[in-house]
C-alpha cells in the first residue's frame, strides 16, 4: 500500500505547483491565455507529476479492492464499484493533467497567447470538466470503499464515514461541473478531494503497519485429536481453532494419510 503514500504526495505537489498559475474561474480569455503562456514550464510540471501520481492509484486501487473483496455476492459487487469506479476517476484525472495540461504547456500555450487566446481558454477550463467527471465516478468507488471498509473492519469505522462523505461532496460537485458551471462546484469538489486524499494516505498506513496474524500450523496434538474421534464416532471436542484455509487443507491431508497408514 506504499503506492497509496506515493500517489498522495504526487498529487499534493502537483496542487501546490498548480497553485503559482494564479487563475480564476471568472478570468478572461486572453488573462487565461496570457498566464498559461507565462506558466508553461509550470503546465510541464504539473503533467510530469500527474504521470507519477496516476499509476501510483491504480497499485494502491488494486491492492485495495484485493483487501476489502469479501465472499458474498453483496462485498463483490461493492468491491467492484470500488475498482471500476476508482479506475475511471483516475482515468479522467490523468486525461486533464497529463494530457490536456501537457499540450498546453508544451505547445499550445506559447501558440495561443499569440495568436488564439480562446484556444488556451478553452482547454484551461476543458482541464475542470474532465476532472469534475472523473470526479463522479470516484463518488461511487469512495462510497462503496467505505462501506465495505465499515462491514468488514479492515479500517477504522470513522475512515470508512469519512469516505462515504467524500464520495457524496464528490457526486454533489458534479452540479457544478468543478467550478465551470457554479463556483459551489469548486468548494464542494475542494472539500470532497480533501476528504479522498485523508481516506487514501490514512487507509494506506493503516493497512501497511497492520499485522495479519499467520495461520497456526497444525501440530501432532491436533491430529491425534480428529484421529481418535473419528475412531470412536465422537464429536471434535476440544480441537484447538486452527486459522486459515491452508492449515485446515493440511489438517485434513494429515487426517487421510494418518487413518489410511
């Protein structure tokens, strides 16, 4: 889960060099133009960091959905909202970052500060949208994540409140298309990202530093246990609780080649 940790401090230096643009949601075409020429070396950046927070995620996603992926048709239909979702979100994020502010720094920027400043305009405010979609989508996988995150106590029961109310902000922002549409889009979607970005660093290092408690092997006590009671027809009174799936399977080959020798 150390790429949960990668994947949050990517993404926090990305915000704090998106932060030196300086633009506004209410900024006119040529002050959009005019500063993302100013700032193309800073657009590089931004898509530079974006290429490592992206597949950072999609680890951390993976791991994550492997965790909370339970046995019942309910915790696998959940688990998949939680990948699906999560995937998409991260899909659209790394479009707008990587892609569309790439292309502007790059190239687009320097060519519409001279010559179409709706140009830059438009794929500026194209890089909210975008976001705001992928948004949507991770609303599904955060609520789901915490609730499975709540069923199956693998996390704190706050954390998993915590993503649910992330995943609502991030749905409501929607309305607002990040900011494009309504500047409540903007609050909502800062608050909600806040709010996902605590439920990934706060998941990953609770899942890092959390010990799983190894399956006891089975020992010569227990299988002289099911040996005699399979002899006499009595019930295993007694047996000590061996963990796990692969120290039940031992178990029981044990028991086989013991009564057939």
């Amino acid at each position: 889960m150390r790429a949960g940790v990668v994947f949050v401090v990517a993404l926090v230096a990305e915000a704090v060099v998106s932060f030196g643009v300086g633009l506004g949601q209410d900024d006119s075409a040529a002050k959009v133009a005019h500063a993302l020429d100013k700032h193309h070396r800073r657009l590089v950046v931004i898509a530079c960091l974006s290429v490592v927070y992206a597949p950072m995620f999609l680890i951390y996603l993976i791991g994550l959905h492997g965790r909370l992926r339970g046995d019942t048709d309910r915790s696998r239909m959940l688990s998949l909202w939680v990948l699906v979702g999560g995937a998409l979100m991260i899909a659209m994020h790394a479009v707008s970052d990587i892609g569309i502010t790439g292309l502007l720094g790059a190239k687009v920027a320097a060519y519409a500060a001279q010559h179409d400043a709706g140009l830059s305009y438009s794929l500026y405010y194209l890089t909210f949208a975008v976001d705001s979609v992928g948004d949507v989508f991770g609303s599904l996988s955060l609520v789901a994540a915490g609730v499975l995150s709540i069923e199956r106590g693998l996390l704190p029961r706050w954390l998993g409140r915590v993503a649910i109310l992330a995943g609502i902000l991030l749905f409501v922002q929607g309305f607002g298309l990040g900011g494009v549409i309504g500047t409540f889009g903007l609050v909502v979607d800062g608050i909600g990202f806040v709010l996902f970005l605590a439920f990934v660093l706060i998941s990953s290092v609770t899942l890092m530093t959390r010990r799983v408690a190894a399956p006891r092997l089975v020992d010569a006590e227990d299988i002289v246990r099911v040996v005699g009671a399979l002899e006499l027809g009595e019930p295993l009174v007694g047996l000590r609780r061996v963990g796990g799936l692969h120290a039940l399977s031992a178990l029981a080959a044990e028991v086989v080649h013991v009564d057939a020798g």
